[in-house]
C-alpha cells in the first residue's frame, strides 16, 4: 500500500510541475487544436503510469 501511496503522490507531484511551468501553453482557445492535441495525449500517459504497476505489483 506504501508503494501506491507514493507512486500516486509522485504523478500527482509531476503533473501538477508540468501544469505549473507549461500549462499555459495547454489551456488557451487560441490553439484548440493544441489543447485537444493534449488531452488526447493525456489518456496513454495515464495508461502507462498506471496499468503497467497494477500489472507488476497485483
């Protein structure tokens, strides 16, 4: 359960960097095509930073 606790706080720890440091360039409606771009990106990520650990760790 320690091993989640912190897999789970360090993604949160990276997005939220990313988000801080980047996200301006995400959430504008002056490239929708940017944003849409992103968060069809988005869903692989969270794929592979998920069900590849509940894979290894059962």
């Amino acid at each position: 359960m320690r091993f989640f606790l912190c897999w789970g706080f360090g993604i949160w720890f990276v997005a939220s960097a990313v988000f801080r440091l980047i996200g301006h360039y995400f959430f504008t409606f002056k490239e929708p095509l940017l944003m849409i771009a992103t968060y069809i990106v988005a869903f692989p990520i969270v794929w592979l930073a998920t069900i590849p650990i509940y894979s290894i760790k059962k």
